[in-house]
C-alpha cells in the first residue's frame, strides 16, 4: 500500500508559523521523521464540529497527503470535506497562542468561550 503525496495549497493551507511550531514539537518528541500531522474534524463543539490535530505514524491508503513548509500533513475524506479551503496558523501572544483554525466553510461562528470552534 502506498499513500499518494500531494504537493499542493488549495486543500489546506499550513502558514509557516504554524509548520515552524509543529516542527519544533516534533523534534522534541523525536517523532520529525516519523510522524505526519494528521489534521481532522468530529462531532461536537457549538457549531456542530471541533477541529483536532494529531500526530501520525501511519497515514492510511484513503488519506491525502499535503506537504507544505517541510511539513507532512494527513487528513482523511470526510474531514477534507469539511475543511477544504481552511488555514492552520499558530500565533504566540502574551494573552495566550496557539494553533487557529480558520475554516471559510464554517457555517456559524462562536461568540468567546467555545474552544471548539478553534
């Protein structure tokens, strides 16, 4: 079996903030070269679908696989449906980071205090 990598920005688009962080994690966990970020959308949240991210050492024969600033990402077909247009950003503030997800297909936006809309 092997996974098709696709060299593309159209699908999800990764910043190179966000691929500068997620390198620095892997690297501390001594999983760079062995995992892919693995990107996905479930039930829940106020607006119906929280966004998850995870770190993979087996990306299934279904997946598309994007790289983009050196970084491997995974995401299965019902989660690409949902995200497809979306941009993974990692921002670093004093009043609190981290990853963002921005989804133009979101149908409703949450007012404060709904971590699953990020």
């Amino acid at each position: 079996m092997s996974v098709e990598t696709v060299e593309q920005t159209s699908v999800i688009t990764l910043t190179e903030a966000a691929a500068a962080k997620l390198d620095e994690i892997m690297k501390e966990k001594s999983i760079r070269e062995t995992h892919s970020l693995r990107v996905f959308v479930s039930g829940g949240g106020c607006s119906g679908l929280q966004y998850g991210m995870t770190f993979d050492p087996n990306p299934r024969e279904v997946d598309t696989v994007i790289t983009q600033h050196g970084m491997r990402m995974v995401i299965d077909p019902q989660s690409l449906v949902y995200m497809d247009g979306s941009t993974i950003d990692f921002v670093d503030s004093p009043v609190g980071g981290g990853f963002h997800i921005e989804n133009p297909n979101a149908v409703s936006n949450c007012g404060g205090g709904c971590s699953g809309c990020h």
